[in-house]
C-alpha cells in the first residue's frame, strides 16, 4: 500500500497546508534522502532535528508521552485542517472507511487482522473494555500483579464490589532468576474459580518484559484466559500479537509510537469477540464483529488520520532498528550505573528482559527528591517511582536522546550518590 492512499474523500489533496511552526525543517513527510546512510550517530543525530525539544531541560521521561516528531506533527496539523474544512461531509461519508483501513494497516504490523483489532483512545480504556465487560459470575478470581497499573487494577477491585469477584495480586520482582520463576508465580495463585490473569508485557515502572507466551501457555491448561497490559510495546520493539497467545491485548500508541495524544489499541481473539459486554450501545452487528466493542460516538477523527503517518515515520526508520537504539541508550547509562555505590537499579540486567525503560534510584534519598533534585541542580526531567518494591526514579530515553545527554545523566547520579 502506498503511504496515505487510503484517505479517500473530496478536497484533501487539493487543501494540502503548508509549514507553520517557525524553525521546524521543512521535510515533505518523510524524505529518506536526506538522512545519512546506516545507522550510525550521524543518522541519530539527523532523527533529533525532527524534534522540537525544550532547552531548558534533557527530557528523559519520554513513557507517559512521546514527543511527536515534526513530520507526523505537521500532517496532523493539516488533518485538523481538513477535517474541519471538510466538516460534516468528511464525517458522514468515509471517517468510518478510514479508519478501517488505518486498523488494517496495524493489524498487518502487528501479524493479525482488523477482525481483531480496533482503534481505542489508550491501554486503560482497551483494557478496561475487557475487565469491565467480562461475564464475572460472584465468585470467580482473577490475578494481577501489585506492579500493574492502577487504573487496571482499580477497575478489578470495582468489579470484586459489583459482581463478587475475588482479587489475588503477586508481586512481580524485580531480578527475577528464570522465566520460570515468573511462569510459577502466576501458577500458584490459579483455583478452579480463576477466571482471568492480567499481565504487563513490559511493566510500566521497572521496564521488565514479562515472558508472554509462556505465562498464557499455563494459564490456558487450566482454562484460565489472559488480558496483556502492552502499553509500551508497540513501536518500541516487534510485536506478534498471535504468537504471544493471549486472549486480549491493549496498548498506547501516543507512546512508543509517537502518534498523538488519545490513540490506542485493542486485540481481542474472536473466540471472545462475542461474550465481551460493550461499554456503550453499538447498532447491530453480525456475530463475531468486533467493532461491537467500539462504539465511541463522535471523536477527534484527524488523530487516527495520523495513526498513518505515525506508521509511514515508523517503518522509514525501522522498528528492528529504533528498538536496537533504544536499547542501546538504557544500556548505555544503566551498565555504568550498575557498580555504582549507593545506586539501585530495578530492572533486570538481562538484555532480553528490558528495552528502552529502566529505573535508577540512590539509596539514601526519596524517590520524589531525587526527581526533584536531578531537574533543579542538573536540569534533568524524570519521574519519581515510590511504590511496591520500585522506589526510584523511571528513566526513559527515545530516538532523539543524545549520548551526551546520558553521560550527563550518569555524572548526575554518581554525584548524587556519593553525598551522604
């Protein structure tokens, strides 16, 4: 499929807006001449220049929300644009078809198809869709972990006090010794009554990825089905949503993506499709049609126009090679840190077991004052992490983030360390 071929309705092309924001470069999308070959620092050096980054700190808090870069920011602009010039028509004749086909468009990415997938505005609401939706009968468990998100892990304890559900959390830790040991840990909480596990794939406060496959393998031998929190998965490393065999999935894609705020996925496996509850009333739909489950109503249309060319930026840059450069970065700071005194560092040392996401605290200073401090006296952006087993801050570098940036970064933590 050609880039953006499938927005199809009258006057678009011929609306095209020009550049708008002052000393952004004016690239036509994604013009792969002018990036130098392979994948060295001169081609990530080139990838910052598509950002517009604040001066006045290093921003490593890129997990809550990416920074679009400019050439998916600027065609979201002119789909704002055309949208509103379009107006109504735009609305009632193809907002749906378009939106259908930019669905495709991820499932082919993601090795499934658009009967399984659909568009949500973020994980929570995705996930949400299915806690809230499931036929829990009073009695029925479900397990999820103290490391999980809240607003998940809220919407179980609202259903244990609607329908009578029983909540068994566990706590996932941090250097777990084999996949095993996590595989076991979800095991031992299963009864005849469980229902469902939920799971990160990536925990959203260490950056451990979880192995997927193998915990839905177990949990499937005892006819358990599993609900998978991706939130950050999705444009930050491969995803194969069939082969992880889980029953639902739900991600962000104003995260790794970098797409605009309040887009989202949702797979549901269509064995499911069918006994999930709707959040809001949908026209009728033959069985087995998933879009039964996204009703929405009216909402902001050009953000899924922009799904596309989030996508288009996506591919021209690789995802096998931006997910080598994230890791790259984590690993560039983390190991140093690593044999640091005083340092503590809540993400596996595993190469296979994180990505872009890890965490570094000092052990004789808050959470919350450490992100304080890094910001005020260093000038670096972070988040304080202070619950469960996790007391530290989340450092979260993305493409454009510089090597040198880092090296700030590591400097800051081992002077920071080193004061008593």
């Amino acid at each position: 499929m050609k880039k953006r071929d499938f927005i199809k309705h009258l006057g678009y092309a011929a609306f095209a807006a020009p550049m708008v924001a002052s000393g952004i470069e004016p690239l036509n999308g994604w013009d792969v001449e002018a990036y130098p070959r392979g994948r060295g620092e001169d081609y990530w050096a080139r990838i910052r220049k598509d950002y517009t980054l604040k001066p006045e700190y290093i921003n490593l808090e890129n997990g809550y929300y990416n920074i679009i870069p400019n050439p998916t920011m600027e065609a979201f602009i002119t789909h704002v644009r055309n949208v509103n010039y379009e107006g109504s028509y735009y609305m009632r004749t193809v907002q749906w078809e378009n939106k259908k086909h930019i669905t495709s468009r991820l499932a082919e990415m993601l090795n499934t198809t658009d009967k399984n997938l659909v568009i949500t505005r973020n994980t929570t609401e995705s996930l949400d869709l299915i806690i809230g939706g499931y036929p829990w009968k009073e009695g029925d468990e479900a397990v999820f972990a103290l490391q999980d998100y809240g607003a998940m892990r809220e919407h179980f304890k609202l259903i244990s006090k609607r329908f009578g559900v029983v909540c068994r959390e566990v706590s996932v830790p941090n250097h777990p010794e084999s996949d095993e040991e996590l595989v076991a840990l979800y095991e031992a909480q299963i009864s005849p009554k469980t229902r469902m596990i939920m799971i990160c794939h990536m925990v959203n406060i260490t950056g451990q990825i979880l192995p997927v496959k193998k915990i839905c393998d177990m949990a499937h031998r005892y006819g358990v089905e599993v609900l998978v929190d991706g939130a950050h998965c999705i444009g930050q490393f491969p995803v194969d949503l069939p082969a992880l065999g889980c029953d639902y999935y739900g991600s962000s894609l104003h995260k790794w993506m970098s797409t605009p705020l309040g887009a989202g996925l949702l797979y549901v496996r269509s064995d499911h499709i069918d006994k999930i509850w709707p959040l809001l009333a949908e026209h009728h739909r033959e069985a087995g049609d998933i879009g039964r489950l996204n009703h929405t109503g009216t909402h902001p249309v050009h953000t899924d126009l922009a799904i596309a060319d989030a996508m288009d930026y996506l591919e021209e840059m690789g995802l096998e090679e931006k997910s080598k450069r994230l890791r790259f970065l984590q690993r560039y700071w983390s190991d140093p840190l690593r044999g640091v005194k005083n340092v503590v560092i809540s993400t596996p040392e595993a190469e296979a077991r994180s990505c872009a996401i890890a965490n570094a605290g000092i052990s004789h200073m808050k959470p919350a004052k450490l992100a304080e401090q890094l910001l005020t006296e260093f000038g670096i952006f972070t988040v304080a992490i202070d619950y469960a087993n996790v007391h530290v801050c989340r450092i979260t570098p993305n493409v454009y983030t510089t090597t040198a940036e880092l090296d700030r970064f590591v400097d800051a933590m081992t002077t920071l360390a080193g004061r008593t």
